[in-house]
C-alpha cells in the first residue's frame, strides 16, 4: 500500500478521503517576517510586540472544512510563500485535519543569484533533500513539488525552476502542481518541459486552468494526460463562479471527471495587501464569496443541479487527490 507523507507523518493513501488539493494555512513573504520578526508567529519575543494571530483563522478554516467532511489538505505553500511546517502541523495537531506539505519556488519570474548562478540540478537537490530528508531539520517530509508560471511566461529563470521540478519528481517519483495562467497558456510550454524531462504527466498537476472557460485550450491541456485545478473557486477577478462552474459541467459530460481537482486557493491569512485594500477587493466583488468552504457551501450544490453525480463527486474529491499523490 502506497504512503503519503502528511505534517504529522506517512499515512496510507486510503487515509486521505474527501481532499481539498490547494488551500493555503498561511501564506507571508519570509524575508519580510525574517527582518521584521514582530510579524512572525514563531518568532521569539524579541520587541517584546505581539505578532498578528495567524493560528485562529488557520484553525478556523481547517475546523470549518471538516464539518464539510473534509480529512486531508493539500498546502501549497513553497518558497516565497512563507512555507512553515511545523505552523502546519500544530494547526493539523489541534484541528485533527492531514496537511500534505510540499517542497518547490513560487515565483514568476525572480530568483535569488544563488540560484542563477548554479545549474537546474543544484535546485533539484533541494527538492530531493525535502522529500526525502525532510524539511528544515524538522523531519516532515515534502510529498509533493510546486513551481509556477504565470503572466511572464516560461522565461530562463522559470524553465529552471521547471526542470529542477521535474528532474526531482523524475529521481523520487513525487508528484508535481504546477501553478499555470491560462490567459496565456503557459501550461502547454509547462508541460513540454516536463515532457522533456521524461516526468509521468499522470503525476502531473496544472493548477488553476479553471480560471479560463476556454473549453479548446483546456482540452489541449488535458490531452496530454496531466490533471487540471478547477481550484480558485471565489476568485472571481480571474473568473467568476457562474462560468467557472458550466466549464466544470462541460468537463463532466465529457467524460473528464478522472481529471479535475475542486478547490479555492484560499489563504487563511495573505499578507499581500494591507487590510483597507483586502476590504475594497471584497467590496469590488473580486473575491466574492472566496473562502475554504465555498466549494461545498454552493460550487457542489450547483454542480449537482447541473447533473455532476455522487460517483463524480467522489472522483474528483477522493480518488483523483489520492492517485496524484500516491501513484
Ligand atoms: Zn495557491
């Protein structure tokens, strides 16, 4: 039986059940919170000031997707995000929720000259130290590797990242999420690199193609066998949910339901904008409705009225999540 290696240890794939695949628990610059460590949950008390309380809302959310019947999330979190595992175990310690971890750089284009000056297989050992040492000396190990591309395109710093991605999914047989914008199809030029590198596109996942209704393009995606994120589900600026959900449908009828993860890309906490611009974003609708119980709240019930069945539901919420991480 195929293991999964989860904040609190391995589990058995058949423990992961009902999956949410790309929510956030936390999500922060770390060089801002390593300079300005009164903004950092774990920092020691060194001003003597009360960090901003980033576990409640973490809490709050994976408390709130297990009444929805959620056991397992999938955080996404890599670097530049502020990745913390061990914020992510004490959350699955209280709240009782699995939270898969990753390894991987989300970014879109910078990376720091250390990593300029050294090759695509010196990234990928970083990788390869998370899955299989485990990270930062804590000894939770990543099960799975995020990159990213997005308005830039898949320019020569994010090829490397790219390759790196995959030569260390090709060496430990971890599965691979790549954050992908398909305004400007990056998946396609995403795929081929993975392609090159000889990855198991079934092992493949590109993140947030239901941000495009474009029914053409996401068949393009899906032909060459990876699966898909219908996965920000609430971020009407990309999309808003009333064509979000009939590309969904569309998907469904034609067969694809073996394909596509359901999720929101929520963040529990997002230090992106100060909180009078987080408040105008609302209010602008952009992030109507956004959080990590919408997709149960009114994305499944729309579904089902449109004629998605239980045995869909099911494919998408537990086998898929279960077959991307476990093989
Ligand atoms: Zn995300």
């Amino acid at each position: 039986m195929a293991s999964v290696e989860t904040v609190t240890g391995p589990i058995d794939a058949d423990e992961l059940g009902t999956t949410l695949i790309h929510e956030h628990l936390i999500y922060r610059d770390e060089a801002v919170v390593f300079h300005w460590p009164h903004l950092s949950p774990n920092a020691p008390d060194l001003e003597n000031v009360t960090p901003p309380d980033y576990m409640t809302p973490a809490l709050d959310c994976a408390r709130a997707v297990m009444e929805r019947g959620v056991k397992t999330l999938c955080e996404p979190t890599g670097m530049f995000g502020g990745r913390d595992v061990e914020f992510s175990r004490e959350v699955s310690e209280k709240s009782g929720l699995q939270v898969v971890p990753c390894t991987g750089i989300y970014t879109y284009e910078y990376l720091p000259t250390f990593f300029v000056a050294r090759d695509a297989d010196a990234m990928a050992d970083l990788f390869v130290h998370d899955i299989e040492e485990g990270i930062r000396g804590t000894g939770i190990k990543a099960a799975f590797i995020k990159c990213a591309a997005d308005e830039p395109g898949v320019t020569e710093n994010i090829e490397k990242v790219h390759r790196a991605t995959a030569r260390a999914s090709v060496r430990t047989g971890a599965p691979i999420m790549a954050h992908s914008r398909p305004a400007n199809e990056t998946a396609i030029r995403q795929i081929e690199i993975f392609q090159e590198e000889g990855v198991d596109l079934s092992r493949v996942q590109i993140a947030h193609t239901g941000d495009t209704d474009d029914l053409d393009y996401i068949e393009r995606v899906l032909d060459k066998g990876v699966l898909v994120g219908m996965d920000r589900y609430g971020l009407e600026l990309f999309l808003p949910t009333e064509r979000r959900n009939p590309t969904v449908t569309a998907l469904l009828e034609r067969g694809y339901a073996d394909r596509m993860f359901l999720s929101q890309d929520y963040c529990a906490t997002l230090d992106w904008y100060p909180p009078e611009v987080l408040e105008q974003l609302d209010a602008s609708g952009a992030s109507k409705g956004w959080s990590m119980t919408l997709v149960f709240d009114e994305v499944i019930p729309a579904l089902r009225e449109a004629g998605m069945t239980d045995a869909q539901l099911e494919t998408m919420m537990v086998s898929n999540p279960r077959r991307w991480l476990a093989g």
